[in-house]
C-alpha cells in the first residue's frame, strides 16, 4: 500500500511537558481574552465537556464566577470574552449561552491534524508533568491481617493502584503503602482463636472464644503450625504463648495477602507495621507534642484529644484508663511518620466504618500544625455481590465470606478491576458476578477490550495480507470528515483533560467512564464504515483513526491496570 505525498495542514503547537492538552491551550486563550477585557484570570479555569454537542466540545463557566467582582451581569462578561477571544487553529468558534456559559467549537481540519500528534505521541500521550516531581503516599487497602482479603479489599486495591497510576502518569512521585495493624486487641483475638483451632486439631475440646474469628482460614493455618512447630507452643505462659501464636498468624495471613495482591497487579513499596510503630515510641513524642501545644488534657482516668477546637463533635480519648494507648494515637503517630518521610500530600482510602475518624485525624494533624490540605480521605463504600441478581452472602466475622483470591478465579482481574471503576469510590457498588463473565455490550470491560481487539485485528489483516502500514505523518488525515470520525476523534483528544481531572479530583472513575464512552462511538462506527477499502487515501487515514482509537483505549486502561487484548 503507497503513502500519500505530504499534507500541507496546520501543525500542532503544544507544550511537550503538558502533553496535547486541547483544555490548556484553550486556557491560554481565555487568559489572553480576559487581558483584553480588562479582567482578572483566576487561578485555574475549568472545562467541562458538554453532553450535547449543540453546546460545543468545550464549555467553562468562568464568566459566572467572574462576573460579581467585574460588577457586570455574567451573560455580559461572557460576551466580552468571546469578543477578545484570540484567534486560534484549535477553535471554529466561541459562542454565549444561557446565564454565561462560554462555549467552544473546535476546528475540523485541526482536529484532524491532531490525531497525527496524538499517534505521534505514542505511550506517553496523557502523560504530563503537571506533578512536577511532588513526593504523594497512598496508604490503601491495609486490611486488619486477621483473615483473607475479601471483595471490599478488592474494590479498594483496584480504586488504589488506579489512583497511583493516574498521579504517576502526571508527573507525581507516588509511593504505595499497606499499613499492617499487626498490633492491639484484634492480634490477641487471633492469636486465642488460633490456639483454640490447634487444641481442636489435637482432639481437644477446646471452644472459640466468644469474640473469636470462625474462618476454616484458621483451621488450615492451624494444621501448618503443628506441621511447622509442633504443640510445644501451649505449654509456654500465657504472655509467651500468645505473643508467638499472634506473629505466626499475623505473618501468615500477611504473607497470603501480598501474593493475592500481586496476582491482583497490586504491588506495595512498603508493608508498614504497626507493631514496629507502637515499638519505636513514636507514639508518646506525638502525645507529648500535642500536649505541649496545649490540646491534651486528662479526665475520667483517661488522657483526651482536644478535638473540639478543630470541629470534631467531641473529644477523643488517646490513652485509656488502664493505660493502653488507643489505636487513635497510633494512627496520629503514623501519619507523622509519613510527613517526616519527606511526603508532601498523605492520600489514604478507608472503609465507610472509618468515616468518622476523618474529622479526628485531620483535628490531630492540624493541632500539631500541619497544613489543613496536607491529607485526603477517600471513603470507599462496601460492596453488594450479586449472581443472577442474587444477594451472595458476605460475613467475615461469621466465616461466610467471598474472598478476593475467589473473586479473580471467577471473574479474572481485569473483570474485577475494571467494574469496580465503573462507579465513584464513594458510592455503593452492586457486582453481579454473571454480568461481569458475559462476552456481551452489557459487560463494561468486555465492551471496551473487544474495542481493542477489533482494532488490533485489522492490523494483523494487514499483517497476514503483507501490506506495508502507512506512515502516520503523510497520511491526509483530512480525509476524516464524516460526523463519526469528527465525534471519535475529539473525544480521543478528551484523554488528557479527563486524566488531569481524574488527577485532581481523586476520582479514577472518570477513565473508565471515559473509555466506555469512546467504546461506544467506536462499535458503531466500526459496523457502519469500511476501514480498508479500495480509495487508499480514505483506507490511511481510516487506519490512522482506528490505530488512533486503539492507542487511547490502551493508554486508559493501563491507567486503570487493565490489560488491553489483541485476541478476545
């Protein structure tokens, strides 16, 4: 197959650290419409994608937010904006809408041209130094190592390692982080608990004590640790005996739940111990910087956190009666330790049943005088297994549980990752285990790699037939001029604004949202249009538009840790 000669088109003009951005250079534009109108820019102009195509690709409601300190009506301050807008190849038009929406039409023919920067682009297009090296810790999953990893863990893993993906490919220097609680009441609960299941094992009658863990788990790590000890273990004093049993539990559990995290494609830079923490005395120089800044305080027999000074609805006790440190001021210890690592923005994901201990967590790290934006709080909400519609019945503490090693054997990890992306972290998700297994539209992540697989066999068509791929920068992209190939293209050059976005909102939901949307212009237009035909020129620059498309679905989903199938 011959290359056509040169196109004499406009060329692209983009910031090589920012990546082919359409949303920056619009920004820039604006900036240079507000100057002329006399107007002060804001720190950041934000641009949302309209859901109707009437009003525009691009659309911002900066004129609104300006409009107070301008002393004009929006609509008004709209209109001077668009008047000053600078002419630029990105643009066809600016147009005012409703209260002062400005709305922007991008340019055919560029965008045209800008599928031949984004092939160009490659592996790195959405990537951006927007992070400028800044040092980010997220602590995620960090499961109580009392028992396997369950669906909800699943759900945090895949919500986590997404998150660090997406702030990497930013420009952020991002550090993974399990915070092993391997110390505290729930230790020497599985620790008594273990020891019942190895006195049962030796045909005693021994009962579960009444706050015990009743997972066969136990029973299998029981029958390891008479293969491994012996029984000489009981005969030690009770502090000795469950110290032991406890580490040997904790180091199982935890051992089991690295490797079902790495076959999840979850790898951590460090399991963090608590027992460690609680060991080196951090946690009383924490106690004792806040009580030299005046925020502790002793009553009822207990050492309290002066919460209430920060909006906390009521104080917080960090030492109990009987002297025990609560797992509170570990935690508080724990995070300093973060901050004096070096980090510059903490990011942990916790269960709705820690959601009010955000309050008392960012109280402590402002009392001890800490920048308030220093630590996010991602809540993620508990997952509802369903088969055929069916509730499948989860109990950990029951022993009636479906754990996350279960999950991926049935469904596959891309399976899992991927619809566990398809809704806000902070929002139930229901997961019907045969919806997830369907070959079908109905399937989400189906949906999306068989938009890959597609794509690749049209190259391996090319392959098999020996024809030569055309060379992407004299290609006449110009050629792509039906409304679908128009739609597919602005929506691959959304990408980079959707990452950023998803960057700075914490919300890897947004990917998945966004390649199932491309997923969808690209299925009927693939069953509707021919891509190689027999005009050589249109088979070009058909083939750039889908080679085009299978890039940015390959991009997304490694952002997401899904992998992208040649053959489905």
């Amino acid at each position: 197959m011959a290359s056509s000669p040169p196109m004499a088109a406009t060329r692209v003009f983009r910031d090589p650290n920012m990546g082919l951005n359409v949303t920056d250079s619009l920004s820039d534009a604006l900036k240079a419409a507000l100057a002329g109108a006399g107007l002060e820019a804001p720190d950041e102009v934000l641009w949302e994608v309209p859901r109707e195509e009437a009003h525009g690709d691009y659309a911002t409601n900066v004129a609104m937010l300006l409009a107070k300190g301008a002393r004009r009506p929006p609509r008004e301050v709209a209109q001077l904006l668009r008047q000053h807008f600078p002419p630029v190849p990105q643009v066809q038009k600016v147009e005012v809408a409703g209260p002062g929406f400005l709305n922007v039409f991008l340019a055919p023919d560029w965008c045209s041209t800008a599928l031949g920067e984004i092939l160009e682009a490659g592996e790195s297009y959405a990537r951006s130094d927007r992070g400028r090296g800044s040092r980010v810790q997220i602590e995620f999953v960090s499961a109580n190592p009392t028992g396997p990893l369950v669906v909800a863990n699943a759900r945090a893993a895949a919500v986590g390692d997404s998150l660090t993906r997406i702030l990497a490919a930013q420009g952020y220097r991002v550090f993974r982080e399990y915070y092993v609680n391997d110390a505290g009441n729930q230790v020497q609960t599985l620790a008594r608990s273990l020891e019942a299941r190895i006195r049962q094992q030796l045909g005693e009658q021994a009962e579960l004590p009444e706050d015990a863990y009743p997972g066969e788990y136990l029973v299998e790590l029981a029958r390891e640790h008479l293969a491994t000890g012996g029984s000489k273990i009981l005969a030690a004093p009770d502090g000795e005996r469950l110290d032991r049993l406890g580490r040997f539990a904790v180091e199982r559990i935890t051992a089991d739940q690295r490797r079902v995290l790495g076959a999840y494609g979850v790898e951590f830079d460090r399991w963090f111990s608590e027992r460690a923490l609680r060991e080196s005395g951090e946690a009383a120089r924490v106690l004792e910087r806040l009580r030299e800044r005046g925020y502790v305080y002793e009553a009822e027999g207990a050492v309290w956190f002066r919460s209430t000074a920060f909006g906390d609805d009521k104080d917080r006790v960090l030492v109990k009666s009987d002297g025990e440190p609560t797992y509170f001021v570990s935690d508080i210890a724990y995070h300093v330790n973060k901050i004096e690592r070096g980090f510059e923005r903490l990011i942990d994901l916790w269960g709705p049943d820690h959601h009010g201990h955000v309050p008392r967590m960012k109280a402590a790290l402002r009392a001890l005088g800490y920048a308030e934006g220093l630590l996010d709080v991602l809540i993620v909400q508990l997952v509802s297994l369903l088969r055929q519609g069916q509730p499948v019945r989860m109990s950990k503490r029951m022993g009636e549980f479906v754990t996350m090693e279960e999950l991926i054997e049935e469904v596959g990890r891309d399976a899992a990752r991927f619809t566990f992306l398809t809704r806000r972290h902070d929002s139930p998700l229901d997961f019907d285990l045969e919806v997830v297994t369907r070959q079908t539209a109905e399937n989400p992540v189906y949906y999306v790699q068989y938009a890959h697989a597609r794509i690749a066999s049209i190259f391996q068509h090319l392959r098999e037939r020996k024809l030569p791929l055309p060379d992407w920068q004299r290609v006449d992209l110009l050629r792509l001029s039906l409304p679908e190939e128009q739609s597919l293209i602005k929506r691959l050059l959304q990408l980079p604004h959707v990452a950023a976005g998803a960057a700075r909102a914490l919300e890897p939901h947004r990917i998945a949202y966004y390649l199932q949307e491309l997923a969808g212009l690209f299925h009927p237009y693939y069953n509707r249009h021919r891509v190689i035909g027999d005009d050589r020129a249109l088979t070009e620059a058909r083939l750039a538009l889908v080679a085009g498309v299978g890039l940015v679905v390959r991009n997304g989903l490694d952002l997401l840790g899904v992998s992208a199938p040649e053959k489905m």
